[in-house]
C-alpha cells in the first residue's frame, strides 16, 4: 500500500479544519462504514473510495484517520471478532452452571448471528486469506479477558468440566472439544445457510423458523451428549 503523499496528507488537514469541531463521530462513520465494505467485499476486494462514500467524507480524510487499507482493515477485523466473542466469555467465566452457561450461550450466539449472519463467514474467510488475522483474533480475545473481571473463563470453565465429571454427572470431556463443539453446533446453520436453505427449501422466513426451533432445542442436545 503506498503512503499518502504529503498532498494528501495536507488535503486531509485541509478537510479537517473545514469540519466543525472535528466532527467527534468522523471516526465512528468510517468504522461504519469500512464495517460494511469490509464484510460485503472481503479486505481484498474492499476499495477505500468506497469506504469513503460510504462513510460521506472524502479519501484524504479517510487516510488521516486510518492512514492505509491495511490498518483499516485489521481495525475492522478485530471489531467483528470481538463482536463474535465478547460476551460469550463473561457467560463461560461467570458463576452459573454448566447446564445454565449451556443455554446462555445458544441463546446469545443464535440471537447474535441471526443480527449479524455474515460475521463466522467474514472471520473464518479473512483467516484463510490472510493467516496473520489468526494472532489478531487472538488477540482481540486477550483484550477481552484483560476487561472481564475475575478468573479467564478458559480456567473457570475447565475446572467446572472436570468437576462434574468427577461427580459423575457428565463424561470426561476435554475444554477443546467441549468448545468446539459448542461454537460450530451454534455457527454452522449461518456458515452454510446457502446449503441448508437449498436442501431444506428454506426461505428467509424459513431459515428464520429453523434457527428459533434450534434455539429451543439445541441446548438439550447438548446437555444430553454430555451426560453419562
């Protein structure tokens, strides 16, 4: 990416002192709108003059804020993905049980995706495409923790894993698997929503009465799995 010349870096300031007051929410517009080329586009097909219009400001303005394509879209990229994580987090940390944390977190992620469809594809694809955004959403992660308060979830859940399999209450099962498991039964119906939707002739109404179905009974799937 070439660095804006010094013109542009000059039209930028030019733009600037023509904006009362700096226009405090400039900044918020772009991410807006960068947020909304960047998931339809992907990084790569992603055009900051697009972004602009978008956002209704000029390029020069655009390269002040976020100075390259690159920084932009890294910004965008760990916004999405703490959107994705946020607060399943402080559910998996907090206090309840497991069967509780269980419907908690169905219910957050399928609300949540249902709002926001396009962000597993947009992460798992910039991922693939990009390998570097792997440490940004780890990143991103390790941002969250640091604001939760309390113990990281990862070593509040696991102990709480082990716990009840101790009690004989669940089997044996690894904090990995049991992630996993839990995201991608949540994730999947959005990642391959072209497929089911085909398969099951599903509309948009359709998919919508397929995923409140699955909220109301995915948590005992779960659970039921788990139990010995």
């Amino acid at each position: 990416m070439v660095k804006p010349s010094s013109r542009t870096r000059r039209a930028a300031k030019t733009a600037l002192a023509a904006t009362p007051a700096r226009d405090r929410d400039t900044e918020q517009r772009i991410l807006d709108a960068a947020h909304a080329v960047f998931v339809r586009r992907g990084t790569a097909g992603a055009r900051m003059q697009e972004i602009a219009e978008e956002a209704r400001v000029n390029k020069a303005l655009l390269h002040y804020y976020f100075r390259s394509k690159a920084r932009l879209a890294e910004a965008i990229f760990r916004r999405v993905a703490a959107g994705l994580f946020g607060r399943v987090g402080a559910i998996l940390g907090g206090a309840a049980s497991l069967d509780e944390k269980v419907r908690q977190v169905v219910a957050l992620y399928l609300d949540q995706l249902s709002a926001t469809p396009y962000a597993p594809g947009y992460v798992i694809s910039e991922i693939n495409q990009h390998p570097e955004r792997a440490k940004q959403l780890l990143d991103a992660i390790g941002q969250l923790r640091a604001q939760a308060i309390g113990e990281h979830f990862i070593a509040t859940l696991d102990r709480q894993l082990k716990d009840a399999a101790r009690a004989g209450r669940i089997r044996p099962i690894s904090i990995e698997q049991f992630l996993a498991n839990l995201a991608s039964l949540c994730v999947f119906p959005f990642v391959a929503r072209p497929m089911l939707s085909t398969v099951l002739q599903l509309d948009d109404r359709g998919f919508e009465r397929f995923i409140r179905e699955r909220k109301a009974t995915l948590p005992d799937f779960i659970l039921n799995a788990l139990r010995p």
